[in-house]
C-alpha cells in the first residue's frame, strides 16, 4: 500500500511540475519589431494625403544637437523598397563599416507611378496606354512645396539630401535632376526609363549644362543588362543611361561627379539592391588615413 502512495505522489507531482512548464510557456508574449515609423502627410499639389515610411538612425535624439543627411526613396512603401533599403543604409552606417554617414530614410509610399513619375508624352500609344500619366510637375512640385520642408521642420537634418528612383522612379529622379537639380545633392538613378516619350528628356535644355552651375552635385547611374524597351521604336536601356551619363561629363560646370556602372549580372527585376550597395561605395568614398589626418 505505501508503495501505491509513493507512486501516486510522484505521478502528482510529475504532472503539477509538467502543468507548470507549460503555464509558464504559455504566458511568453511577442513583441512588434519596429523598424522606423509612419507619417501622414496632406499634400495640396496632388489633392490626397500620402503615406511617409521614416527610418531614423539608432542614435537618433529629437533633443540633440546633431543634424543627419536624409534619403529620400521613391517606391517607398513597405512592400515596395523601404526594408531592404534601409537595411543597406543602416549596415553601411555601422562604425566598423562607416561608409555611409547615420542618415534619416524617407520612404514614399506609391499610390500612381504612372501618373507621378512620368511628363506629357507625344506618343499617342503610350498616352492612351497609361490614361493616368504625365503628371510629374505636380509630384516634383509635392517634393520641393510640402514634403521637403514637412521632414526638415520635423526631424534634425541637415542639407545633404539623396534621391533614390528607379525604372520609371529613375526617371522621375532624372527629370528632376535636369529641371530643378538643386533639390537635391545626390542622386541615386537606376535603370532610369528614359525611353518614355522617345527618349526627350535626353534632348532636354538645362542649368546643369551650364558652367555658372555652383552647387556640387554627386549622380550615380546604373544600369543592368536590360535590352530592348518597350516602346514603338526599339531603344536600348543600357544605351540611353551611358548617354546620359556622357551628357553630364560633358557639361561645362566643375561641380558635378558622375559615376556610371554596368551591373552585366543583374536586370531590370534585381538590380537595385546591388546598385545602391555600390553607390554607397562611389558617392561616399571612405578618407584614406592621410586625408582623415587631415581634418
């Protein structure tokens, strides 16, 4: 009998101990993992609200002194560009790395590429494909009025400012290099589709061309193994971006730097992460020793 007791209560205090194991598993709670955080903004010249993914660096402090350069992506939204890109930012910026500097993210959340991202086109094809489109004015017009000076009067940063876009966002980005480049200092222009409109924008008058142009300007422009466009008149996307690399190297204005790179391994679907890896590498170039002694 007393070994009947005895295996009774082991069994007992087998199960309470088992019961209490799983008590304390269940109790274990998840926690969101918060990579940067969302703004609304109402912007008059495209008659919507849009939607704003922020990432701030680590050591971001809204009460510190400290001023940091901001990024600003087009194709911005979540399930667009905004994680991956960031993820490169805030690598790149880790002081073991140190070859970005701790910079602010801004993502644009897309709502109409077409309409935003492209100017009036001739060709009546393409107009009556994309019924929507050429209405870029009113979004460079969004970027220059409100948004710009939305993130400068709420966030810490100074006047280092870089434009990512690419495909038809590197067009925009080329656009507003070519009519108001003084939006921005940097520009990240990737497998731009200058095709749009026959490939005008090539043909476009400028300030950059000029030699009275003062602002010192840093352009990147890669381009993947990408062939023919889709267009009426066959163009070559790998052409059109070397041609606009050699317009800028042509221009008469000592302040500006432009880097063009030929990713043979990637296309039109991969390429931006590379590219934006590698023009971290080229429009921050990390000091030498001699150059950091320097400073």
């Amino acid at each position: 009998m007393k070994h009947i007791y005895l295996i009774l209560i082991v069994t007992f205090l087998t199960t309470l101990t088992f019961g209490q194991k799983n008590k304390a598993k269940q109790t274990v709670t998840s926690k969101p993992f918060i990579l940067g955080q969302i703004d609304e903004i109402q912007s008059d010249e495209l008659a919507e609200n849009r939607i704003l993914n922020i990432y701030l660096p680590e050591a971001y402090n809204q009460e510190d002194t400290t001023k940091y350069p901001v990024i600003y992506l087009l194709d911005g939204s979540s399930e667009e560009d905004f994680i991956h890109i960031v993820g490169l930012v805030q690598f790149n910026s880790f002081e073991w790395v140190n070859q970005v500097p701790k910079s602010i993210v801004v993502g644009i959340s897309t709502v109409d590429r077409k309409r935003d991202f492209t100017f009036p086109t001739t060709i009546q094809a393409d107009a009556k494909k994309y019924p929507t489109a050429g209405h870029s004015d009113k979004f460079i017009s969004f970027i220059e009025k409100e948004l710009q000076p939305f993130i400068e009067k709420k966030y810490r940063t100074n006047k280092d400012k870089t434009i990512i876009g690419q495909s038809l966002g590197g067009l925009l980005a080329t656009e507003i290099l070519l009519k108001k480049p003084t939006l921005f200092n940097k520009y990240i222009i990737i497998s731009p589709s200058l095709w749009w409109n026959n490939g005008s924008l090539l043909n476009l008058n400028s300030n950059l061309w000029t030699a009275n142009f003062s602002q010192q300007t840093d352009i990147y422009i890669g381009v993947g193994k990408e062939g023919l466009t889709p267009t009426e008149i066959p163009r070559v996307m790998e052409v059109d971006a070397n041609l606009l690399t050699e317009k800028i190297k042509g221009t008469k204005s000592k302040n500006l730097n432009v880097f063009f790179d030929y990713l043979a391994q990637e296309n039109h679907a991969t390429i931006l992460h590379q590219a934006v890896s590698n023009s971290f590498k080229l429009l921050y170039p990390i000091p030498t020793k001699e150059e950091s002694n320097k400073k």
